[in-house]
C-alpha cells in the first residue's frame, strides 16, 4: 500500500433511469435538490483531513454532467483548495452524450478534468432506446469530436454486449464504429440482470442471447478490440499503451480511495465502508462530519488473512497477475495448463478466456 490516495465523488443525478441500472441514481430531480447536494458534498470534502498526494480523481454517477459542468469545476476547485493534487493526477468524469456539448467540455478541461468515461454502450439506435439511453449514436459521435476540439486525449467508451436483439454479426459492426471514433480506452460489459431492474422485470419480453452466443460475443469483443491496438489490461477493460485507467487500477491494487457522497464507498485507514442509498440523509449528515453520513465507525479494520484474500482476488483481476501462496502453486498450475493464463515465477496471470470465469479461478486459489 502506497501513501497515495484516490478520490471518488458520487453524483447520482440522472436524465432518466436506464432499463438495467441498478445503481443509485435519481432522474429528474429539482435544481434546488442539486444545490442542496453540492453544499452537501462540499462541507464533507471540508471535513476530510489527509496530507497524503492525491493520484486519481473520479467523478461517477448516475450522470455526472447532468448535475452541471459549473458544479462539477467548482467541486474540483475545492479538491485542489483542499488537498495535494498530484501534478500528473487522472482526473475522470463520466459522461452521457446528450449532457454535454463543446462549451460545456471546455469548461470541464479549463478546470483541470483530464479524462472522459463516456456511456456510449452501443452503436445502434434500437439498441440504444431498448436499453433507455437518453442519446442517439450521432450524439455519442458529435461527444467524442467536442471532446478532442475540447482538448481531452484520453477519452474511454463504456461498451455493454450480451443485449437482447442483437445478433454475433450486428454488435461486431456496431463495436467496429465505437472503436473507430479513436476512443484510447474501452470498458466493457455483459449485461446483468439486476432485480428491481425494468429488463428484471420483463425478462419474458426480450429475446436475451443464450450461454453459447454471449461467449460468442465475448469474443468478438477481445479480437476486435485488441485488432485496434488495445490490451486487455483488467477484467473489464482494453487500453493503448499509456492509457491504462490509474484509478481503476488503484482499486486493482488495494490502493486507498476516499469516496464522497450518496451511496459512495471509501477503502480507507484499512477499512471498507460506504454511504447509504439515501440523498436526503447524507445531506443532513454531511452537517456532522467526513465519516458522519457513512458507517465508518461501526466497521472493523481488515484483518491480516482477508487483506490477503483480497490481494489474491483483485490482483487477479488485473494482466499483472497474483502471486500465488505456495500450498496453491499446483492449483495455479493447472489453471495454466487449462489455456485460462500463465505461471511463471509464482505469479498467476489470467488472460481473456481466464478473466472470464474469474471467480470460479479465485474460488480455488482463496
């Protein structure tokens, strides 16, 4: 563990809720509700003490640049006001394509964001109204040439595959035209399932592709993405050299990170704890303290033999792999053996096939 530390701010605003999401989000909430929402979260950023650097910034929601490029500078003036910025920190904002235009980009890159995590999620516009999406596929391409006019470099596209009514041959054209606006960094997803969810709901009234086809499109997925240049660095995620997500990899790396807001969750002073799901309560509670709207004092430090589990886990999750406890070398070897990664020097290293069934791997090596 590094003295490093990253940031997250959770902004759960939102146009309207997706058919799959299940994070804590609220469509169309009020101006004033915002506002009572940014004071919230500026008094507890001014509660937080630390003297350690900060390395990453991520601001992730719901639909940060729905809450307002203005909003989202002047949080971040308090974070440099606050705290030791690191000169090369990656500062990332989420991004839906139809919150956002040219003005309202160069805002957001004059006040020191350095990176964008657009929800583009797919190329078709059927696709895109099934799922709820707010924005055309003209949108996510108008977003991305703003956003290199802007200035942003390094730019990621959030990717979903295993949708319904979409064939292998349509998401592989569809990919085809998100890689090539000439994103640096793609995340990738199948969709899931999640209870309370509209897609959870209906399952009956959608055509979902079975086991055999979402490996199929898992794959299409690795090949293509890696024909562009991008390797397959974590879990859910394909980069060009040098454009890695360091946040994420903070995570990957059981790096501390302070999270702030509304259903936000903090690894910090070896603890892992979080926000409830509740706006109106954090702001009243953001009056207290740093820790006062989370249940950073009801939960107890890591203990030594789950931190280990832990690295072995997230590390595995990661092309940099995990070095593997002796009574489990031959576990580990086998894995390799099976075409699910390599062994070499202790180090247990998944590759795509391996990512895949990753927590069948971790379950046998933990």
């Amino acid at each position: 563990m590094t003295n490093k530390l990253s940031l997250y701010l959770h902004i759960p605003f939102c146009i309207r809720k997706c058919n799959y999401c299940a994070f804590y989000s609220l469509p169309n909430q009020s101006e004033e509700v915002k506002e009572s929402y940014l004071e919230a979260l500026l008094r507890q950023i001014a509660f937080f003490r630390t003297e350690r650097e900060i390395s990453s910034i991520y601001f992730g929601g719901g639909t940060p640049t729905y809450f307002g490029a203005e909003r989202l500078c002047r949080l971040l003036s308090e974070l440099y006001e606050r705290f030791d910025i690191a000169n090369c920190c990656e500062i990332t904002v989420e991004v839906n394509p139809a919150t956002v235009d040219l003005s309202s980009l160069k805002l957001l890159k004059e006040a020191g964001f350095n990176r964008l995590s657009v929800g583009i999620q797919s190329a078709n516009d059927n696709i895109l109204s099934l799922l709820g999406r707010a924005h055309s596929f003209k949108d996510a391409e108008q977003c991305i040439s703003d956003a290199a006019l802007a200035g942003f470099e390094n730019v990621s596209a959030d990717v979903i595959f295993a949708l319904p009514n979409q064939t292998n041959g349509e998401f592989a054209s569809g990919l085809e035209k998100i890689l090539s606006l000439g994103v640096k960094h793609i995340s990738a997803y199948s969709l899931q399932l999640e209870e309370g969810t509209p897609f959870y709901k209906n399952f009956a009234d959608y055509s979902f592709p079975d086991e055999e086809s979402e490996e199929a499109q898992y794959e299409t997925l690795c090949n293509l993405i890696k024909n562009h240049g991008m390797k397959h660095y974590e879990i859910s995620s394909f980069a060009l050299d040098g454009y890695e997500s360091r946040h994420n990899m903070n995570y990957w790396a059981r790096g501390e990170y302070m999270g702030f807001g509304a259903a936000a969750h903090s690894f910090y002073n070896n603890k892992r704890f979080s926000a409830p799901n509740d706006i109106n309560s954090f702001i009243e509670k953001s009056k207290i303290g740093a820790f006062a709207p989370t249940n950073y004092h009801e939960i107890e430090p890591i203990p030594p033999e789950e931190a280990e589990e832990e690295r072995i886990m997230l590390s595995l999750r990661t092309a940099l792999g995990a070095k593997i406890p002796v009574p489990k070398l031959e576990t580990a070897k086998k894995i390799a053996e099976l075409g699910y990664g390599s062994l070499e020097n202790g180090v247990l290293t998944l590759n795509s096939r391996g990512f895949r069934v990753s927590n069948y791997i971790i379950g046998q090596i933990i």
